[in-house]
C-alpha cells in the first residue's frame, strides 16, 4: 500500500476544501495532516462568503475551522489602508492569546498583522499597536468596546466577523457589550458564529444579527467499539506546562511502553526532542516519514529499544502493538470515538492497561462529553509533587530489596554487615545500605529535589527577535513564587537562524556544566538568540562552561538576561 506523506495528506485534504496554496504550505508546514469534521464542514461555507451558525464544542479544530478562510480572504483584499478587515470575539484573556498565537502561525509569511486586544495588559501598547495597523484583531468583547469608543479601533471597514464560543460571552455577561459592537460595523459583513450550545438567546443574536446562515451542527459522535476496561486518568494543567507535565506523569507511571497522542507533525517532533534531551527513550511516527522510517521505528519499539512512541492519531492508524502498558493523549481528542480508539489500544487480551490525559483547564467541558458516551469515569488527579514522585522511588528500592532478600544468596556480602556491626547499630547499617541503593535505582541522587513543572521545560518559539513570556498557568500561588525566586534565565547569542533547538542548549547545558536535564527551566527561541532558564544557585558556574564550549560548532555569548 502506498504511503502517504503530509503534503500529499494536505493537498488532498485542506486544498480540496478550496484553501489556497499559500495556505495550505502554511498548514502544512505546522504538522496537520487531517481536516477535522468542522474544518471540513465549514470552510467551504465560509469561502463562499455565507454567514454561519455551527454548534461545536471546544477542541474540535474550530480556530482553523474559522482562520483559515478568514486569512485567505482577507489576504486576497486590497489592504493599501491597513484597516481591520477581521475581527474575531472570544471570551476570556486566555482564549484570545491562544487564538492570536495561532493566527499567527497560519499568516507566517503573509504579512497580515494580527494583533490581540485583552484587559489585564498595558492599554498604550495596544493603542499603538492598532496604529501600526491591524489586520485582523483578536478580542474580549469589553476590551473591544473599550478601544472603539476611543476611537482607536476603527471598524468601519469590517469584512468578517467571527464569534467564538458565544455561549460562554453571553454567560460572562458581555451581551450589551456584543449588541454595542455589532452595531458599529458594516451591515455587509460577513459573520460567523460558534457556539457550543444553541440556547435561546444565541438563536436571537443570529437572528439579528447573521444573514440567512448556513447551519452546521458537529454533533457527539457514537463512541466506537466496546470501551476497554482500563485505568482512565487526566491531569488539568495549562498548555506551556504540558510537557513539565508528562515528565512528571512518565516517572510516575514508569510505563513499560507507552503511546503518546499528539494533534501535529511539529508538536510530535518537539515533543520526541524534549522527551530524548531528558533521558527518555523516544520515537516520533507522522504523515510526513517515510514507510522505511516508519518500520524501523515500530522495530525498535516493538523490542524494547525505544519506550515511548510519540506519534499522530493519522500516522497511528492500523499499528498492530501486542503489549502496551499506556496510552497517553497530549492533547484531548476532539470526539469521544477518537478517545476510545486511542485508549483501546492497551488493556488488551485481558491485561491491565492506562490512559492518561493531558488536559487544559478549558476543556472539562471535552472530558464530561467523553464521560456522557462512554458512560465510564475519568479521574482527575493533581500532578505529582516532588514527595509523591520520592515516595515512588523509594517504594521501587524496597520492592527491589524484598526480592533480593527473597532469592536468598547473600553470603557474599554477609561479612561486610558482620564486620561493621562491631562499630554501628545493625538498624543503621542497614538504612545506610537502603540509602545506598535508592540513590543507584533512581539514577539522580536519589533524594535530591527535582523542580516542580512550573517552568520547565518549556519551548515557546519567538516571532522574529520579539521575546515571547512564558504564561504561568493555574499552579497555586505559592508554588509560582517559589519556582521563581530558585530560577533565573539566560540570553545565549544563537537562535533559530544558527539551527538551535532546545536539545542542543539542553545537551550543552548539561553536558558541559553537569547539571541534571530535568532541572533545566522554560525554553525560548528566537531568530537570534535564545533564552533558558537554569537554577539560579549554578547560573554562574553554567555561563562559564558554556562560554568555554561550543553550541552546534559556534562559540556564543552567553549572559544572564538583562531586565529592563
């Protein structure tokens, strides 16, 4: 059977919805290998210029489902005036960085400027941002507002409209706000609204508001398959902590073999990168690897060379593994069929199995709709602390202990008690002895602290030499404080343009300054230069072995970062 590869999944699948190529290299370019049930649904409505009224729930693929169309239109327009010719509504602070990031990554290279407008940040650089000139701006509704009556948000010259998750706006009260807005733009505009469910009140703005639209409704799909009788968990934590996260889960678990689920080709590689910078035993499987690359990496972890495979729902279609101890999903599928057929993957022929999900604080509305159709139980746990994960070590030494005692044969090593219980307690000799053997198993020093998943290790990939920040998530006040205080960054004179990617600064850091690759903080990357975070008690003896080493052959400059 012929392999298929990610541009020809793109060519036939995204193109095929009437996407340009520009587009298309753009979405291609970021690892999608598959058009979602509304991307496919919806996109072809929306470049045909009708006004729309879907029914999806979050974590379905809707932000493409709306921005790709939305940029291609726009990209197509006479943009001479750098007026905002789109404008797309969104609930919270959080959604609309998220969906500003990724208007972002689907304009590389168009020169559209897409600018987020949220409370909570500095109002002067928002002014001055739209006065450069804002394409497409992404906003909270009284935010918006805010900047209309200014005047500093012009949208008179509207061409597409986009209301995202309208329920949760008109839950938040922000009803006046949106009735406010729409009527300062252009009747002729083109509007799209989504919206999770269709209460009364959404039917009325849409009546109002949007243009015979077409009605698109992504309904549950009926979870396929008989569900599997295994452990199912999910841990809540912000997305730029998830792969802090997942190291914390994996030691936790200690699986024998695991499958981990991502959404995209790059998320998959990025994350494969991470995995191996820290000690871990990782294969990548996409659309965009050849059938020979694809069996040599099945080979090595179907013999035990490799323990996790890190691939995408695509390029995992049809693998035939006979033992898997857990199935861990990155991301939250974006339909319960496609959780069961991912978790029915290991607790097979009657052995035990775990599934474990990486989910977002906003998607408990994903995991409740899996529960309601697979009628089973998901269990949400907190991350492990620092005690649990030595808890675990220190229950692996004694299991380790009873076995050797067990299996008897210790006349060898008789003598060296013997002698020393001359001079010490025989209770101590043998604490000694527990200690001595604890800190060989875990490989790390056994009690030594490892740092909490606040802020590593974290890659945030920067726009140009602009400095990206790291959000601090949902951890507990003084947990964000602590971290902060024990952790400084670092500037490193090589970036993107040098072919820097966070293995090599953690490799280098590691490597030279003998520093364990867990302790290593949040991670970001620019054209030219980089910023890591490190321990701030080892910053200094970390800058000078870097100084006094190479990074991918290039002598760098490397400095504590400079606050202004």
């Amino acid at each position: 059977m012929k392999h298929t590869s990610t541009d020809e999944a793109a060519a036939t699948g995204f193109q095929a919805l009437g996407l340009t190529r520009a587009i298309v290299a753009s979405v291609t370019a970021l690892g999608y290998e598959e058009a979602t049930p509304v991307q496919r649904e919806t996109i072809p409505v929306l470049l045909a210029g009708r006004d729309l009224l879907a029914q999806a729930a979050t974590g379905t693929g809707k932000t493409a489902a709306f921005a790709l169309p939305m940029l291609q239109q726009i990209s197509e327009a006479d943009r001479k005036d750098r007026h905002t010719s789109g404008l797309v509504l969104v609930p919270t602070r959080e959604l609309a960085m998220q969906v500003a990031e990724a208007l972002h990554k689907y304009a590389r290279g168009s020169r559209l400027q897409i600018v987020p407008l949220y409370g909570g940040a500095p109002m002067h650089l928002q002014i001055r941002a739209l006065q450069r000139g804002a394409d497409v701006v992404v906003a909270t509704p009284g935010r918006a507002l805010d900047h209309l009556r200014r005047g500093t948000l012009a949208l008179e010259r509207l061409r597409v409209l986009v209301l995202d998750e309208a329920d949760e706006m008109l839950d938040m009260g922000f009803a006046d706000d949106l009735d406010a807005l729409l009527e300062a733009m252009p009747a002729s505009r083109q509007t799209a609204l989504f919206s999770a469910t269709m209460p009364t009140r959404i039917l009325a703005i849409a009546e109002r508001h949007l243009d015979n639209p077409a009605r698109i409704t992504i309904g549950r799909e009926k979870a396929a398959g008989k569900i599997p009788r295994v452990r199912q968990v999910a841990y809540i934590v912000a997305r730029p902590h998830k792969s802090a996260a997942l190291e914390r889960v994996l030691e936790s678990e200690n699986p024998a073999s695991a499958l981990v689920f991502c959404r995209t080709r790059l998320e998959v590689d990025t994350l494969v990168e991470l995995l191996n910078a820290h000690g871990h035993r990782a294969e990548a499987l996409h659309g965009g690897m050849e059938q020979r690359q694809r069996d040599r990496v099945m080979t090595r972890f179907r013999d035990g060379t490799a323990e996790l495979l890190v691939a995408t729902d695509v390029a995992a279609r049809g693998l035939d593994i006979e033992r898997l101890s857990h199935v861990v999903n990155y991301d939250v599928p974006s339909a319960p069929d496609a959780y069961v057929h991912r978790i029915g993957r290991t607790g097979r022929a009657g052995r035990g199995g775990t599934a474990i999900t990486l989910a977002e604080p906003r998607e408990h509305r994903l995991l409740r709709s899996i529960e309601a159709v697979t009628k089973q139980k998901i269990e949400v746990s907190p991350i492990p602390t620092v005690a649990d994960l030595r808890a675990k070590r220190l229950e692996l030494t004694r299991a380790a202990l009873r076995e050797r005692l067990l299996a008897g044969d210790l006349d060898g090593t008789r003598v060296v008690v013997e002698s020393l219980a001359t001079e010490f307690d025989i209770v101590e000799i043998a604490a000694a002895a527990v200690q001595m053997a604890h800190s060989a198993l875990a490989g790390d020093g056994g009690d030594r602290e490892i740092p909490a998943p606040t802020p590593a290790p974290v890659v945030r990939e920067a726009v140009g030499n602009r400095r990206l920040r790291p959000a601090r998530g949902h951890l507990p006040r003084d947990r964000q404080k602590r971290d902060d205080e024990d952790m400084t960054r670092l500037f490193v004179g090589a970036g993107r343009r040098a072919g820097i990617r966070p293995g090599d600064l953690v490799g280098a850091i590691a490597g030279e300054a003998d520093i364990e690759s867990r302790t290593i903080g949040a991670i970001e990357i620019a054209d030219g230069f980089s910023l890591v975070e490190v321990p701030a008690a080892r910053a200094d003896e970390i800058i000078t072995a870097l100084r006094a080493t190479k990074i991918r052959g290039l002598k760098v400059t490397v400095r504590r970062e400079r606050v202004k």
